[in-house]
C-alpha cells in the first residue's frame, strides 16, 4: 500500500500537468472535479471489491494459455484485475493522447 501510494503520489503532478494542458480551460474545473470524483470512488469501492474477489476465488486455481501456459491461484485474482485495468489505462492514453506540434524556434 505504501509504495502504491508512492507512485501515485509520483504520477499525480504529471497527469495534473497533462490534463491541464490538454483540456480547454472553460471545462477544466469540470474535468478535475469529475476525476477527482471517479478517483475517490475507486479509493472506496476498490478495496469492497477486492476484498469480496479474494474471499471467492481464494480456493480456485484458472489455467491461463495464452501468452505462455501456467496456472494462477484465484487468491491473486484482485492483483491481475488491477494491473490489466492499469494497463488498459496507459493503452487508452497512449491512443488518444498526442502531444501538441512544438512551434519551430529561430535560432539565429
């Protein structure tokens, strides 16, 4: 949990930066404000579900076959629905983001 907070807390002033210079300014408090919503939600309903994934799959053992062929103990379910939503995060920004053409400066 602490160094899940640590990276956040690393990441936070970066997308804080991106959004703001992303997003027009006349629906920018709008924007934050919905995030920062969305966000606390997670805090709260994140840990609920979790919580409720491992006591349900804690026992089960699922067979993964693709990219390698392993089995997974259901009591790490929670940690893989975290990271592939992670993931699917830094996907979406990757495709949608594009950062804005730098003007050419003079350098005479």
């Amino acid at each position: 949990m602490v160094f899940r907070s640590m990276g956040h807390n690393v990441a936070m002033p970066a997308s804080r930066a991106l959004g703001a210079d992303l997003v027009p300014a006349k629906i920018r408090g709008k924007l934050f404000g919905r995030l920062q919503a969305f966000f606390n939600l997670g805090m709260i309903i994140g840990p609920i579900l979790g919580t409720w994934l491992y006591d349900l799959y804690r026992y089960e053992v699922f067979r993964v076959k693709w990219p390698a062929d392993f089995n997974v103990r259901g009591l790490g379910l929670p940690f893989f629905i975290s990271g592939i939503l992670g993931l699917t995060a830094l996907a979406l920004l990757l495709i949608f983001v594009k950062e804005p053409l730098r003007a050419k400066r003079d350098t005479k």
